[in-house]
C-alpha cells in the first residue's frame, strides 16, 4: 500500500486511539456480562476480532454490516485466514459463524447453534435492508455497542436519521448499551475562521473523490453530509433521534484526555495542519437510555460529566410531563413564558415591566443563528456559571415551566468551605404555565434543583436564595411550604421584594 507521511498517519492513529478506546471501555464496563458489538459500514476492518481477543467479557456476539460487495470480499478473507469458522451462509442472511480463538479452538459459543459472528450484506440508506437481516429482539437481551466510523456522512440526511432512530429505539434497547460515532464535521455557513475555511476546503475535496465517475459532478451537500458543523450540533442530532443523552468532543482534544499525547520539536506548517484536521472531526457518544455515570466517565473522559447531568430526563409520576435540561429549540417558548409570567403586574408595577425586560435581554437572551445549528445559549450561561437551567415538557415537547440555578457570586465567601461556611446558590426564572399550576410542577422543578446541589456540593452545607415579588402569593407560599425562610424584604421602586433562604445540609443520600 502507498505510503503515508508521518503527520498523516498521526491522524490515522487519533482515530484509531479514540474508537478503540471507546470499545475498550464498554467491553471492561460490562466484564461479567454478556454482551454485542454491531458495527456499521465494517469494510474489512478487523476491530471487532481485536475486540473478541481482548476477552474483557463473558461473552461476545459480534454484527457487522457493509455492502454486499464488501461482504463477500470479506468473508473469503476470513473463512482463507481461517479467522472464522462458517457455520451458516445464505444470500440474504449473510453470513455467520465461530470466531475461532488464537488455540484454533472454537470458544465463547454464544446462541444454540455456536454462532458468535454474523456478517449481513445490506444498504444503509435504507432501514428496511438492516431490518431484514435479523430478528430486533436480538438486541432487547444484552448491553450493545453500536460504532460508526466515517460511515454516516455518506448515508444522506434523512437515511442517517432513520439510522440514528432504529439504533436509539431497537438496537441499544438494553440497560448500559450505547453509540460510538467518529465522522467528519461540516464548515459552518456564517462563521469565518481559519477552522472554518480549512473545513470548507476539506469538504470539497472529499466530494471531489466522491462525485468520480458522474456526467454531472454533484455539489457537496448533495452526496456529502456530515452529522453537523460543531460539538453542539452532532449532540443536539443524536438526542433529536432518540439519545437521551449525547456527549461529543473533537478528535484532537478528546485525544488527549485519554493520556496521549502528540509532541512535535518545532511548530511547523504541516503541525499546524494536523491540528486543524483534528478539529474537522469529532467522536460522540449516544446513550438511549439513563445510563450509569461510570460508564459515560470512562467512554466519554472528556466530557467532565457527573451525576447532576443525569437530571435531564426525570418523568414525574402522575403529572405528564418531563423535567430536562433545556435545549436549543426551547428558548424561544422559554422566553415567552417568562414575559408572560408577569403580565398583570406591568400597569400597577413598572419596575416589574423593567425585571422582565432586562430578564430577558441578559439571563435568557439567546442567539438565533447559534439554535439554528442546535446550540443552546442560556444552556450555555447557567452551565458556565455553575448551575443548570431546567425546563417541563408536556408529552407534546411543549414547554410548560422552567427554572435556572446558578452559582452566587461573593468576594467574602468560597465556593466551598470547611470551617462551617456555605456555597451559595441562587433560583432564577421560576415560572410555570397558567394552565398547569396547582399541579406541584413548581415543587418538581425545585426539587430537580436541590437534587443537582446535592450531587453537585457532596457533604458540603449548602446556601439557597430565592427572590420574588411579595404582591405574588403562589411563589411566596410555594417558598414557605418547601422549607425556605423568609430572610429580608427590601424596597425595589413601589414594588416589596422578599428574599428566601434555605440551608441544605447535605446529610441524605439521593434516591
């Protein structure tokens, strides 16, 4: 094969690193279990052999899937290497058999028939052909992982979504199973950087390759179509198909978070490169499911999740809504809420009118061009300033309350202290629809909010503020029944504001 320069196959071996990585992972995650590995558009790549010889588990089924061409190169490839030992052939089931052992003894025998390998010829494009190959219920028995490596930007973008939702709803259908994806990331339209033009170009080049053969050469969106232009978009694609939680990192930085490193003596041209092709990429991880916090830590180190990040999907019992993390497409619905929270208090209150308004403009001002491309703004603000901000959804996604908390600022008192002092937090943006008040969806929200200070502060006592007008009876009751105190009351114009404070001492573990 031709030769690549260093630089070249540096690339190569960060994209080797972070798959590998990811399947290692899952495998020592799930060591006493029984588990699968499905690998889309497997060409005759041999991870998933290097996966079986590793023996991190009990046992491992492996599926993998590509083009009849590539499948029947394949096989002949490994009945020849005697890799495999065939057990059953058909046209349309593909292939499958034994994965036999470095002894060339056949171990590990997963189903009644001793097949642990299945090799199924199929177009991706169209989920019907990957359906036909197999019974779904295959899946609903054991922890999957499920890896895609420069696989979906050739799919289109309606076929990649109709993959995306069958693996999310049929393929990871059981506790612990996941999507690994490594792909190309498109340039973004309205930005201009260096990045974004070597992206650009990148692209071009790619259908370049591509479009070899046609009378008509095809633009780049027509036969090139990466999962999305940024961290945040290829996050916000795979919880849009069902990912309860998705969390992604560029190839270079997710790289060094697994203790590699890529030293050059002197910063030339071609370093200069490689750093922004390892921008062009990115590997994310989808969990279809509440998922174990150890496993996201150890497939996804770059992401510095913890357990509060597992509050974006609480159903509440009884109430028909959902509590989560508020997304890109939520702003706009969140802003109405809140300008409308007030509403009968702007004529007698002008400094009510004046809350809002600035409320608006700063708290909950969002971008349009970055939710255009999935990226939530007041996400993004509440999460810097060490809190989170909280949205109720209806079952039709409607947003029907909302609250943000964020970390209080002091020049007196630390973030955290052990001489008997408190972190300090602070509620904002309380607000809950007309028409779903009296429910207890204020309550629920509250105490989504003092479930992530107790996994977020730990043994640490904690400090909570609250602050709203006294002429609104609902939020100062609701303040008193949930254990608050009442702390001061100070003139803001003609308009009384109390102030609400409450001691968490962290001494309950989380249930």
């Amino acid at each position: 094969c031709r030769r690549q320069s260093a630089l070249v196959n540096a690339g190569y071996a960060v994209r080797l690193g972070l798959v590998t990585s990811a399947v290692h992972s899952f495998l020592k995650f799930h060591a006493d279990k029984s588990v699968q590995l499905v690998i889309l558009g497997c060409g005759l790549d041999i991870m998933s052999f290097w996966a079986y010889h590793l023996d991190l588990t009990d046992d491992l089924s492996v599926f993998e899937f590509d083009t009849p061409e590539i499948v029947n190169a394949k096989k002949q490839l490994l009945l020849q290497k005697k890799v495999v030992e065939e057990t059953r052939s058909s046209k349309n089931k593909g292939f499958s058999g034994r994965i036999i052992s470095r002894s060339q003894v056949s171990v590990k025998e997963i189903d009644g028939a001793g097949h642990n390998y299945f090799l199924f010829p199929c177009d991706l494009r169209k989920i019907k052909s990957i359906q036909n190959c197999f019974e779904m219920e295959t899946f609903r028995e054991k922890p999957t992982l499920v890896v895609s490596e420069l696989v979906l930007a050739y799919l289109g973008q309606e076929a990649t979504d109709s993959v995306l939702a069958w693996v999310s709803q049929h393929v990871c259908a059981f506790p612990g199973s996941m999507m690994a994806v490594f792909e190309p990331l498109a340039h973004q339209k309205y930005a201009n950087s260096i990045l974004e033009s070597y992206k650009e170009q990148y692209c071009e080049k790619f259908t370049e390759k591509l479009s070899r053969g046609f009378a008509r050469p095809p633009k780049v969106n027509e036969i090139f179509h990466p999962l999305g232009c940024s961290v945040s978009t290829v996050e916000n694609r795979l919880e849009k198909n069902g990912f309860k939680n998705a969390w992604g990192a560029l190839a270079g930085s997710a790289f060094c978070t697994r203790h590699f490193r890529l030293e050059c003596a002197e910063f030339f041209d071609e370093h200069a490169a490689l750093h922004l092709h390892l921008c062009s990429y990115i590997i994310a991880i989808g969990f279809p499911m509440l998922t174990p916090v150890e496993l996201v830590q150890k497939v996804c180190p770059w992401s510095g999740v913890t357990k509060h990040d597992f509050l974006d999907c609480r159903a509440v019992a009884g109430g028909g809504y959902t509590i989560r993390r508020i997304q890109a497409q939520d702003q706009r619905a969140v802003r109405e809420l809140y300008g409308q929270n007030f509403q009968d208090l702007f004529h007698d209150y002008p400094s009510v009118r004046k809350m809002v308004k600035s409320g608006l403009n700063k708290d909950l001002q969002c971008n349009e061009d970055e939710a255009k491309v999935g990226f939530s703004t007041i996400d993004a603000r509440y999460r810097m300033a060490g809190g989170i901000f909280l949205i109720a959804a209806d079952a039709n996604e409607s947003v029907v309350g909302c609250v943000g908390l964020r970390r209080r600022q002091s020049s007196k008192l630390p973030m955290f202290t052990s001489d008997g002092g408190h972190a300090e937090f602070e509620i904002h943006k309380l607000a809950v629809l007309e028409s779903h008040r009296g429910k207890g969806l204020a309550k629920d929200l509250l105490g989504c909010l003092h479930a992530f200070i107790e996994l977020e502060c730990h043994e640490v006592p904690c400090k909570i503020i609250a602050t709203t007008p006294a002429v609104l009876p609902v939020p100062n009751h609701l303040y008193l029944t949930c254990g608050f105190q009442l702390e001061t009351e100070q003139l803001f114009g003609n308009m009384l504001i109390n102030t609400y404070m409450k001691i968490l001492q962290q001494s309950k573990p989380i249930k």
